[in-house]
C-alpha cells in the first residue's frame, strides 16, 4: 500500500526528524527561543498555502472521499491549528508588524513551491500525496513526546498539540483515503511513482524546516534583490 511504500522510501527524513537538535531540545527545554519564534513566523506562512492547497485540491478532485477529507481538512486548519498559532503569537507578542517585516525563508518557500508544483505538473492525487507527511509526522513527532514532555510550558503545549487523539484520528483517515487512491485502477503505475516521489521530497523538507528554524535560514546575504514571491504575503 502506498503508506508503507512511500514510508520506507522516506524513513532517512524521518529518522532525521525524531532526532533532529531543533526536537531534542524542544524537549529538554534548552531550544533558544529565537529558533522557536522564527519557526512559527515561517509556518504562519506554510500553514496559509498548506490550506490554499487543501481547497484546490478539493476542487480539482473527481473522488468524493478526497474532496470531503480537503473540504474538511481546511475547516479543520482554519479553526484549530492556526488558532494555535494565534494564541502562541499572542503570548510570544508577535505583532503584524514583525510578521511584515521576517522574509519568508528559502525552506518554507520551496516546500509550498513543491506542493503547488504537484497540481501544475501532476493531478491531485500526487498533490495529495504531498500534503500527508506534514500531518503524519507531526502526529508521529507528538506520540514520540507525549511520554517525554518539556520542561519549557510553551514547547509542551506545543507537543501536546500534535499528540491529540483528534489528530491520531484524522492522520488515520488520509492515510485509509490515500491507499485507497493508489490501489484504484484509474491510477497508473506512472501516477503511483509521481505519488511516491512527491511524499519523500515533502519528508525531506519537513526535516529541512527544523534546521530552517533552528539556524535561523536566510536567503544569501550577497544577493542584490530578494525574490518578491519569497517576502510575507
């Protein structure tokens, strides 16, 4: 099935992730609350394009099961995860101000690039397949935690968020869905490949935007002009 497929295909990006320094010391409490800080700016804008991409895919879709989980999906990033984000802007007294004025990073540029290259170049069942590792993950990175905790009030929120059941539930329900889009006969050994690819390039960049946040990513300092595209929206 494709779970387990495109699983084993991405495991290094994983692995990567579990121990990845930025998640060590979310737990030990010692991450430097600049790198946690630039981690939320940059996913305020993922999280805007990751629920854009939600709703495209829902209506560009001709299967109802991934229409409903898009559709539903989206509800789901709108009322509760950027909520999240909301509430962790206020304590951390992030204003709009500064939110206009931290340039998007490469990292968070190029993972939403990548997912919106899947509905131009392929169909929506490769761009749903780009969209799972960031759930997935998450829901794996929070159980992982969940028996460790944080010493740091802010980063146990943070893990107690993606260890929910609610989100145990929904990861469970994409993953039924997705298997069944790769098995049905309408996709073709080509599309399947296409499927696979574009969930290990997704893991890869979900390990990547830790050491986006952790290091602080910045485009080259000796580049005469930012790319446009690349500054807050």
């Amino acid at each position: 099935m494709f779970t387990e497929i495109a699983l084993a295909q991405a495991r290094p990006y994983w692995d990567g992730s579990f121990t990845h320094p930025f998640i060590k010391e979310l737990v030990t409490g010692d991450l430097a609350s600049t790198a946690f800080r630039y981690y939320l700016l940059q996913d305020r804008y993922y999280l805007e394009h990751f629920s854009k991409i939600h709703l495209l895919i829902a209506q560009q879709s001709n299967d109802p099961d991934v229409k409903a989980l898009m559709y539903q999906s989206a509800n789901n990033l709108a009322d509760g995860e950027q909520m999240v984000r909301h509430d962790f802007f206020q304590e951390l007294q992030i204003k709009s101000t500064e939110i206009a004025q931290t340039p998007i990073a490469p990292t968070a540029y190029h993972y939403v690039s990548h997912m919106y290259r899947q509905l131009v170049e392929h169909t929506p069942n490769v761009a749903l397949a780009s969209l799972l590792p960031c759930a997935w993950l998450y829901q794996a990175i929070g159980q992982r935690l969940a028996t460790k905790g944080s010493p740091n009030q802010l980063y146990q929120r943070w893990i107690d968020t993606y260890a929910s059941d609610e989100l145990t539930e929904s990861v469970q329900t994409f993953k039924q869905i997705i298997n069944q889009v790769y098995a049905d006969p309408k996709t073709t050994p080509a599309e399947q490949q296409e499927m696979v690819d574009a969930f290990v390039i997704s893991s890869a960049m979900e390990y990547n935007f830790w050491g986006m946040a952790y290091e602080l990513e910045t485009w080259p300092s000796d580049a005469k002009i930012q790319p446009q595209s690349a500054k807050p929206q």
